[in-house]
C-alpha cells in the first residue's frame, strides 16, 4: 500500500493534547500499542501488540516517490512469507478503524 505519512516528535504530550482540544478536537478512538521495532534488511519491522486487537506485524520499505507500488507490495509479500505467514494474513485497515468498528 503507498501511504504518505507525517510524523513528528512530541516532547510534551499532555501540552499537543490541550493544544488539540482548544482546537476543537475529540477523539472518537484510543488505540494502546506496545511497539517492538527492528529491521530486517532493507526492511522496517514493527511488532505490535495492540489493546482490544491482538498482535500484528508491520513491514515497510521507504521508498522513492516513483517506486511501484505493486513490485515494493510483492517483495514484502516475499518477507512475510519467508516468516511463515500468509498474505491472507493481511490486515489493511488501521487499529483505530478496527477498534471503531468494535465498538461501534
């Protein structure tokens, strides 16, 4: 999947949660995750174990912007299968939109 993602460092997160909610902003999802990274490679891994879901694994590749994005999802295809797992395994919706679906 070719996601574009924005990330930062927060150093204080109860003063971006005041700034959130002065905003206007409520959540309407709490994902809790415990996150065990690595790399395997050219390869991110990320090992999550995830409240209410279960554990999962995440394998990303950064990329160039004009990479194709089928060829990158068949080399990652590879890596999960050399893990032993299936690509019916594959889980494309996000934590929060799996919790939401939970509970809702």
């Amino acid at each position: 999947m070719d996601n574009l993602e924005y990330e930062t460092e927060i150093n204080d997160p109860e003063a971006m949660n005041k700034i959130l909610t002065a905003l206007g902003y409520t959540p309407a999802v709490e994902a809790k995750k415990l996150r065990r990274s690595g790399k395997l490679g050219e390869y991110a891994i990320c090992l999550d174990e995830v409240e209410k879901l279960g554990n999962f694994i995440e394998i990303e590749k950064l990329t160039e912007r004009d990479a194709d994005p089928q060829k990158i999802r068949n080399e990652i295809f590879e890596v999960i299968e050399s893990l032993s797992l299936s690509r019916d395994d594959e889980e494309t919706r996000g934590y929060d939109t799996q919790i939401y679906s939970l509970t809702h």
